[in-house]
C-alpha cells in the first residue's frame, strides 16, 4: 500500500507545486542537438540564472511521467506541450528561487516539520488510502509518516520548496494593503445587479450604407498621430524551410507498402492487415473502413483511385500528402453525378528522414550565408523560393505575426540593427527561419494599406449606428413603454434578456462587456425605464424589472465573505506582481538551438 502511495504522492506534489506557477501548464529531451551553433551549453538564462541542458533533461522527464500518470499516450502534439510546459515551468521556478532570496524568506526546521505534521497538501487528503469511511484520517497519515522513510522525505522535501513560496506569497498579498474600502467596491460590484429587458437597436439590421476611399483614406490622415503612431516596432523579411517529406522518404515507405499490397493479392484478409499495419488510427481498428463518401470529400489522388475502382477491387499503392494508401472499393452505392462508394484503405505516413532534416537545415544555412553577403532577396532568387514580408511588432508584444512565439527570433529583432541577418532558427512547428531585419524603430505609423479595411469596417459601422439611432428615436417616440419590447421584436430588433447583470457582465448577443450599457442600466430604480442608451455598438433602451442593491449592513456582519473577497483580490494583486516580475526578467531562450 505503501509503495502505491508514494507514487501517487509524488503525482500530487507535482500537481500542488505546479499550481504555484502562474502560467497554468500543469526521461529524455526529444530531438536534443546539444552545443548546436556553438550558443553554449544552457537552455536559457532568467536573470543571470542558468537553465542547463540537465535541469531541461529532467524537467520534461517528470512533466512526461506526470502525463502519463494522468493516462494520456505521448504524441507529436503532447511532446510539444511538453517540452513547452517544461520552459513556463523552469522559468517559474528561477524566478521564484529570485524573488524568495530578494526578500530574504527563511524556513526554519520546526516550521517544516510543523507545517508536514499539520498541514498535508489537499489532494493529498482526497487519497483514499489515508481516509475512513470518505473522510480524511489524521492518524493514517501520520502513521504512513512514521512507518515510511521515503515518503516523509517526499514530504520534507515538497514542505521545502512549498513554505518559502508560501510565505513569499503570503508577504506579498500583505504589501497590496486590501482595505476594508476596497472590499466594500468589490463586493458592491458583485453584488450591484439588475433584473430586466433591453432592446437593442442593432446596427447588422440596418439599410447598407456606401463608405469611399476618400473617406477612409481622410479618416487614416486626420487620426495617423492618435490612432495609428506606433512604436516601438520591428519589421523582417524572411525565408521559411519547411521540412517535409523527401521523394526519398516516399520511396523507402514505399518498399514496405508494396509488401504489404502483395499479401493482398496473394489473398491475406485486408481488414485483418489494415488493423495491424494502417496508420489512421480512426479506420485501423474498423479494418480500415472509411464508410461511405462522395467526389469532393477525399484528397483528388485518393478519390481518382478510388472511384476508378469497382466492387472489390483494391489498388496499387497511391500517394498522397498524408502517405501510401492501399484503396480497396467495398460497394459502389451509386454512379453519375452523385457518385458515391463504400470503401476501406490501408495507410502507411511518411515521415521526413533525419537525412531530409539535415538537408533542409543544410539549405537553410546557405540561405544564411548568401543573405549576409547580397542580401535576402538574393538568396531568395538564388535558392528559387520566395520572400516572404512581415508585419509590425510591437516590442511589447510575445507572438510574430505569421510565425507565432519565438523568442530567438523576436529577441534578433528587438535588439539588432536594421539590416542584419538572423542565425537559421527553428520555430515549434521544426520549419527553419532566415530572417533579415528591415525596419527597428522606436515610433512607426501602421501602414494605411493594412488598416484600410479596419477603417473602412468602421466608418461603416458608425454611420449605421447613426443610421439606427435615428430609427431608434422615432420608434421611442411613437410607442408606449409598455409596448417597448413586444413591438420591438416584432420590428425586428433583439430582445436581450438581464439576469443579474452588473459590473463587467458579458452580453452575448453583442458578443461584448459594453461599461455604456452597465453605467445606463445600474442607474435606473426598480419599473424604471432609461431613455435611449447610445453605446459603441449601436443603440438600447433598458428597463430594471427589479434592482437589486448591495445589503452593505449584512456584508459589515460577514466574515466569511469579507475574508473570500480578501482572497480574491489578494490573489488578483500577488499574479499582477508576479506577471511584472516575469516582465522584467531577463530572459535568455535558447531552445531553437537545441533542436526543440
């Protein structure tokens, strides 16, 4: 019993001290190129801490056995999530490391040993194995203390890094000083709410109204210093190499497909061989049906072999992006021109080689080379690929529009000089990057190009909302508030129905929280209705069926409610402190170098 709760102890204390890291994610390093480009030995630096290749190594290890664990199989896209879960939590954890030193946070012996006796972690205490009768048993966990070596060092150890963090936190929420004002403005936003209809006046249902180049172009002028100076901004040119499979790579699946085609004929059971060998794991375990389809619903080199096939036939092996298919035609349901077959498949994927990696990074680095000495344009007309032109980013921002989170990559362009070249980087998705850095600016202005349509959408928008309230104005003014809402919707405009709203309510037929509509409403008295709100999405008028108050007399009584939205905003300013620290961290990120 003993043993089976170590396991699932270390589980839990992998699951309780990631909870301490605020991004939420949650043995060997898949694809690990040690010391490539000569960038050094570490993963990453926080600050001036080091993340080395072992501490990596070991983090994706237990993050995998925490997965497994948890019953999930380990494929493309978890060893991704992986591997990214591992860098969010070894980040974390340097800078919590930082931040308990700075504050000078000491955890003494007896405080440990206080805090393992007293205070086990509470998915430790939803164990089974340490409750009677559906309820935790104090003794059984403190005999288990007793009785096994290894798990009170799992304790001692989990106690260790957990009170430092605690009490870390614990200092923190203090300094935010949450005064009894400040839970009174919460729990009145909470609690401040209305009950009632609304009638908006949307704008989607209005006539179509006519928005020129002139006055989008005149709108982008009069509002460039306001609306669309930017900065700071860096903007690149670059080659992207993706790594796909080779003819090479097809022809050596090829082989063992051709095999598996010859079974076929010599009359082998084809459902039989398609759950051993078939690589589509939604067909395999049907014998590789794939049911009924029609034209357009297949890839064209599937379906031409496919429908070219009569009942009971099956085809030579037939490529595809996805791999080699064996095709076998169950039943052809029906002919002409809605054509539709039964059949099965065999499918076998073709992966890139290490020798296509190898091939496509080799391009990759000539591409660099070439783009140092003329240039990335020529590069590109050298190596026959094209251009591919970047969007602005902002230095505040993480993702590369087109590319996606790259630290390597934005640092080059947050930190070069206008005309440098980038290293050759690998982004999540394996593809090979050559970046040349075009524009580095401190202030920039969007380009009109690129926000025309945005103004245009605007322009539009606006003068239909115009349109509207004047439609709203007259409708207002020829009907009984008490037919507001009836006739309204027989009008056609959209009944939208309060229950509770309050402060940062969602409306969903907006699809926004709209603070003009909030405001409008929480003004009004019980049966009172408001005259026209005007918001940034068209026109209401709202009517408080029932308004309920904050009882501030009974919140003044209330401890345990004074003490929840303590914690809440005590939480909410301990993860803003936290997201500035991270902010302000130096972070190195060299895991592109590493191959992952």
């Amino acid at each position: 019993m003993l043993d089976d709760l170590r396991k699932r102890q270390k589980v839990v204390i992998y699951i309780v001290a990631a909870a301490f890291i605020l991004t939420g994610a949650g043995g060997t390093i898949f694809g690990l190129k040690e010391g490539l480009f000569g960038r050094g030995r570490y993963v990453g630096k926080v600050n001036r801490s080091k993340i080395t290749v072992q501490e990596f190594q070991e983090k994706v290890a237990e993050i995998t056995e925490r997965y497994r664990n948890q019953g999930q199989q380990i494929d493309d896209s978890s060893r991704g999530w992986i591997m990214s879960s591992a860098w969010d939590e070894l980040v974390n954890e340097k800078l919590w490391e930082q931040q308990i030193k700075k504050h000078r946070i000491k955890v003494s012996n007896d405080e440990v040993l206080t805090e393992i006796q007293n205070n086990p972690p509470q998915e430790l205490m939803q164990n089974e194995q340490l409750q009677t009768n559906g309820v935790f048993d104090r003794r059984k966990y403190i005999d288990a203390l007793k009785n096994d070596v290894q798990f009170y060092a799992i304790m001692e150890d989990y106690m260790r890094s957990y009170l430092p963090r605690k009490k870390l936190q614990d200092k923190i929420k203090k300094d935010a000083k949450i005064t009894m004002d400040s839970l009174k403005v919460e729990y009145t936003r909470e609690n401040d709410k209305v009950n009632g209809k609304a009638l908006w006046f949307d704008y989607n249902k209005a006539d179509s109204v006519y928005v020129s180049e002139a006055e989008v172009s005149k709108y982008y002028k009069d509002n460039k210093e306001t609306e669309f100076k930017k900065g700071p901004a860096s903007r690149i040119k670059y080659l992207l190499f993706e790594v796909k499979a080779s003819d090479r790579d097809y022809s050596l699946v090829k082989a063992d497909m051709d095999q598996i085609y010859q079974r076929i004929m010599r009359g082998e059971d084809f459902a039989t061989l398609a759950e051993t060998y078939s690589e589509d794991p939604g067909s395999a375990q049907n014998g590789g049906s794939l049911g009924e389809f029609g034209r357009g619903q297949m890839v064209p080199e599937f379906e031409k072999a496919a429908f070219a096939l009569k009942a009971g036939e099956v085809s030579k092996p037939v490529r595809s992006d996805f791999g080699w298919h064996i095709i076998r035609c169950d039943e052809v349901v029906s002919t002409g021109a809605d054509a539709k077959i039964k059949a099965s498949h065999i499918l076998m994927k073709v992966e890139p080689s290490d020798q296509t990696h190898l091939e496509v990074e080799a391009n990759a680095e000539k591409a660099q080379k070439i783009a140092k000495k003329k240039g990335i344009d020529a590069a590109a007309k050298e190596l026959k690929m094209e251009v591919i032109e970047g969007n602005w980013l902002p230095h505040d921002q993480e993702s590369i529009p087109g590319i996606g989170n790259l630290p390597e990559l934005r640092n080059f362009m947050l930190k070069k000089r206008e005309k440098s070249v980038s290293d050759v980087l690998k982004d999540r998705s394996g593809r090979y990057i050559v970046a040349y850095l075009t524009d580095n600016k401190k202030v920039y202005y969007e380009d009109f190009e690129t926000v025309k349509l945005q103004i245009k959408y605007r322009l539009e928008k606006n003068k239909k909302i115009a349109n509207v309230e004047k439609k709203a104005q007259d409708f207002l003014s020829k009907t009984a508030q008490a037919d507001y809402f009836t006739k309204g919707v027989d009008a056609g405009w959209t009944l939208v129905e309060l229950n509770g709203h309050k402060h940062k309510s969602y409306i969903s037929e907006i699809h926004a929280i709209s603070e003009e509509f909030t405001e409008a409403a929480l003004k009004l008295k019980t049966g009172q209705y408001s005259k026209l709100v005007k918001t940034k999405e068209g026109p209401f008028v709202i009517w408080a069926e029932e308004r309920v108050r904050p009882d501030m007399a009974a919140f003044a009584k209330d401890k345990d409610e004074q003490k929840r939205l303590r914690d809440k905003l005590e939480n909410a300013a301990f993860g803003r402190w936290f997201e500035q620290v991270k902010k302000d961290a130096k972070i190195v990120d060299n895991r592109s170098y590493f191959g992952f």
